[in-house]
C-alpha cells in the first residue's frame, strides 16, 4: 500500500495511481482533514505520510471484507448479534 512504508508526494501518488493531481489533491485533503495523514515539508514539496499505522489494518479489514460480501463468501469470524 502507498504511504506503508515512507513518505510520498503528490506527484508521487499521481504516478502510482494514475490519477488526476486534482482528484489525489483533494481526496489527500479528506485524509488530512480527518487526521489519517501528516504532512513533511521537503524542500519545495510537501510529502504526506500515515498518522498511525493502525489505519492499515482497517483498511485492509474493509478490503476483505468487501471481498466476501462480493464473491458471497462466508465470513472467517463468528458474530453473534444480541437477542
């Protein structure tokens, strides 16, 4: 995952996802905003970076199971909802 391992620019992340500055810009912001990412000023750049690294937990909880809901998969975890 981008931002796991260092941190990034924006142009950085534009080449990685092959996205619009703008579109990365602004979902960057969201994050920020949101306190997921800090900022680093390197010289003329700004490089963004994870708050916590527990984020990469949910978030790779949020792609599994979006997995099993889209391949109708049973989940790897038993839930008892409260009677």
């Amino acid at each position: 995952m981008l931002l796991e391992k260092e941190p990034l620019s924006v142009s950085q992340i534009v080449t990685a996802l092959k996205l619009e500055q703008s579109m990365v810009s602004h979902q960057l912001s969201l994050l920020r905003k949101h306190q997921l990412l800090t900022t680093q000023r390197d010289g003329k750049k700004i490089r963004y970076s994870l708050t916590d690294p527990h984020i990469l937990a949910v978030v790779e909880m949020a792609y599994e199971h979006s997995a099993h809901v889209v391949l109708h998969q049973d989940h790897h975890y038993s839930y008892q909802k409260d009677q």
